[in-house]
C-alpha cells in the first residue's frame, strides 16, 4: 500500500466517525455560565438595604483605596525569567508582571488575562521549557503565592506547585518544584523592585539567611533558583514555610571527583601524599563555589572552585 | 473556505454568543476525533470536547485574528484533554476506562487503519498524523500545537507512515 492510499483511508475511515451533537446543552451551559458571572457582579439586593449597602460599599472602596488590602492573590514562578500573576477569588488571572527581560522573551506574545489560573501556568511552565530556561541540568523551579489567607493561599501553593510538576513530567522532565506561601510584606516588596526579581525570591533568600547567617542578600541574588536549591540541599536545610517536591539537578555542576582532580592537578599533588582533603559547596561573590582545603606532607592549600565552569577562583598554600 | 468562514465566526464570537452554535457545528466532530485519539474513550472523549467548547467561549477575547482558528480550536482542545488526564492520573480517579481499540469504533465500519494507527503508533505520532492527514493542518501549526520543532514534526510524521506501510507489508 503506498503513503497516498494509506493517508486517504485514514482520512476515509475517520471522516465516518461522528458524535451525537450536544449543541443544545453547549448553549444551556453557556448562558448558565453568562448568568452566574452576571450575578457575581450584581447580587440582587433589596431596595430598603440598598442605600446602607452604598454607604458600605463607598467605605470599603476609600478604605481600600488607602489601605491597598490585598484581596488578590500573587502566584509568581522563578527560574531566572521571573512572572508574577495577579489573580482574584476565581482563580483567573487579573494582571501579569514580568520582573526581567527573560520573562519578556518566555512571554513572547501571549496575553494571560483574564484566563484561569491553570491554563496560565500551563502557558508559562511550557513556555520556559520551550526557551530551554528548565532543562534537565536546571530542574528547580519557585513558587510562590503571597495572600492574605493562610488557608486559601496554602492550598493554591499546594495545587500550583502540583500543576508545575505535571507539567514538566508531561515533557519527560523531573522537576524539583521549591513552594512557598507568606503575607504581604513592604520590606521584601522593595528589595524585588531593587534588585529587579520576584518577592518570592527575596523571601526564598531571606529564609536561607535566617539560617545561615554568615551570607549577605547581595551575595545570594544573583544565583540560579537551582543553585539556591542545590545549596539548601547541601546544607540540609529544612524549612517550615517550604515545600521541595523533587530533587535538584546536579548534572550542571562539578562532582566532587572532577574538583579534587582539578585542585591536585593545580597544586601538583598526588592522591598518594594527601594527609587530609575536605570540600564543601559555598558562596562567593554571586557564585556557587567549592570551598576545598587539603594537606600533603609540606603544605596545606585552599581552593576556591567554581562549581559550574571549573575556574579555579582563588587559592592559598601555606608551606 | 471553511478556515475563512470559521475565522470570521470566531472573530464575531467575541460580540455575540450565539455564534458559538455554528462554529460548534463546523467544528465538533473534528475535535471528538482527534479528542478520541489521544483518549481512546467515546463518553470521556465527548465530555472533553463539550469543555473544548466551552473554553473557547471563555477565551475567545485571546483570539488573534491570523487565518488560524481551527488551529486555536484544536490547541484548546488539546490543552483541555491534557489537563483534564493529568488531573484524572493525579487524582487517580478512574471516571473513564480507556475502550478496546475496537470499542468507541462499533456501528460504524471496519476501522482498520484506525485500529492499526492506535496499535503501532505511539501517541505523538498519531496526533501528529490526524492532525496532518484527517484535520488538514500545516506541519508548522502542529509543530506550534504540539510544541515540537518543525523538523521533528517532519520526522515523526515520516517514520510514523513508514511503521504502518511497513505493518501492512507484514
């Protein structure tokens, strides 16, 4: 059988295939679906209650006007593009912010207002894979949801964070999806605008300080959510307010095998004469380092490494 | 014609509800199959093409007149059956049982090419040729539907008609 005769029964046997038309229910559905939206906007109210309801409502919208309450939701996702969603009650998204010029690229074209909550992330999450942002060797993927409901923002955290990982598993790709929740804060508001990242990156950075204090904001902004992944894995860091679901890719990263040959090699040391030999993954200057310290019968040296491109960064020996 | 004709609806969706009847006659067999094809269920295969209907309704301000709403159409039904099993294999709720391949096709005629594509092609594959072969799209929309490069679309779409060439040799 050729290709023509096997694409024109193929197309024969499939234009026979038909379905019983639910037209009429599709159009029952919709205006149901027209009318609970008029509704939500215009509850019916009495008229005896409509001029207390006015003065009500006109206090609500000058107390909202100088408090700024937070009656939406953010959902934001970091990779290194940084999106932030604004969204309502209904899980549709309102706004979109993009924090820096990759979130400008991922969106590309697309306009998310106004579109459920799920299809936004699936837009979003697809979109970093496709410009290759998420890859096997950058797994990590932040979400955070800022609200003022515990509840409420707690479980949308739980069902984002879910969506993410499905997503990316959809692409045959495992994902190590770090969650976060927390209330509005003007402080990590301003230090996002200042370093021009998401809110829920400053809080991811904050948290890690907290426990690590030796580290300085300035020194942490600038890595990967990866590598803060990655260093809050090497650390064993547990927190109460973060969920990590997943583990982190390494691939990108040096092993410690490949450090250790390239400081021996540096030094010229064999693995023969080493008296002591210790390396742990730290920070500096914006990069994740291996900090390596060893002895042979002479000397003791320090290394600094950079842990994804092999540099060696700085070095000391001491005869 | 029908692609004119459909962007035109489309476009006029946007001001008037009632529209969405006609393109939903245009249209609704189309996505039942290819909606078919990836789930292999009549009954769960039609409810998600009455939720393809609705989104289209609901984000038809999205829509960006470029001659290419049947390709919008399908992205959403596509969108809308992935989700719809992934929130099925999350939840484990088992609501669907996939049919046999030759359930979903009785009362109808022999499917014998059908059958054979479901057997031997895998699912990118299959997709890749209805949308092709039985919907009529370019290898460029697919590649944007499916999020695939061009090259592998062509590639798939290739090997995909060489595996069942080779089948029926055999």
């Amino acid at each position: 059988m050729k290709n023509k005769e096997i694409k024109n029964q193929l197309k024969k046997e499939f234009q026979d295939i038909h379905m019983p038309s639910r037209k009429e229910q599709l159009m029952r559905d919709i205006e149901y679906i027209d009318q609970l939206e008029v509704q939500q906007i215009k509850r019916k109210i009495p008229r005896k209650y409509q001029i207390s309801f006015l003065a009500l409502a006109c206090t609500l919208i000058f107390a909202f006007m100088i408090s700024k309450p937070q009656n939406v939701y953010s959902v934001s996702f970091e990779v290194n593009p940084s999106i932030e969603l604004k969204i309502n009650h209904q899980r549709r998204v309102e706004d979109v912010i993009c924090h820096n010029d990759d979130a400008l690229l991922v969106l590309d074209e697309m306009d998310l207002k106004n579109t459920d909550l799920d299809v936004a992330v699936n837009a979003i999450i697809g979109s970093m894979f496709k410009y290759g942002y998420i890859t096997e060797a950058k797994n990590s993927v932040l979400v955070s949801v800022q609200g003022s409901d515990k509840e409420a923002r707690e479980a949308l955290k739980q069902d984002v964070a879910t969506d993410v990982k499905d997503i990316l598993s959809g692409y045959s790709l495992k994902a190590s999806v770090v969650s976060q929740d927390y209330k509005f804060s003007k402080e990590r508001e301003e230090l996002a605008e200042k370093y021009g990242i998401s809110v829920g990156k400053v809080t991811l950075i904050k948290k890690l300080i907290n426990v690590s204090p030796d580290y300085e904001f300035a020194d942490l902004v600038d890595l990967s959510i990866n590598d803060l992944n990655t260093l809050i894995h090497y650390k064993n860091i547990q927190f109460k307010t973060i969920t990590i679901d997943g583990v982190e890719s390494h691939s990108g990263y040096l092993s410690d095998e490949e450090v250790r040959t390239k400081v021996l090699n540096h030094a010229q040391v064999t693995l023969n004469d080493l008296k002591s030999y210790e390396d742990e993954l730290d920070v500096k200057n914006n990069q994740l380092v291996y900090n390596v310290n060893f002895m042979d019968a002479y000397a003791s040296y320090n290394y600094q490494v950079n842990a994804i491109s092999g540099e060696i960064v700085s070095f000391d020996v001491k005869m | 014609m029908l692609e004119k004709k459909l962007e035109n609806l489309v476009v006029e969706l946007k001001e008037n509800q009632d529209v969405l009847a006609q393109i939903y006659d245009c249209m609704y067999d189309e996505v039942y199959r290819y909606i078919y094809s990836i789930v292999h269920n009549k009954e769960y295969a039609q409810d998600l093409t009455h939720d393809t209907f609705i989104q289209v309704y609901r984000n038809v301000h999205l829509y960006k007149p470029k001659g290419n709403a049947k390709a919008w159409i399908i992205t959403i039904s596509r969108n809308v059956t992935y989700m719809s099993l992934r929130k099925l294999s999350r939840e484990q709720v088992v609501d669907y049982e996939i049919d046999g391949v030759d359930e979903g096709m009785n009362g109808i005629h022999d499917k014998m090419m059908i059958k054979r594509m479901m057997k031997i092609l895998c699912q990118d594959e299959s997709e890749i040729i209805i949308l092709h072969v039985v919907e009529g799209l370019k290898f460029k929309e697919i590649a944007q539907i499916m999020d695939l490069k061009l090259s592998t679309v062509l590639n798939k779409y290739h090997r995909s008609l060489k595996k069942l060439r080779k089948s029926l040799e055999e």
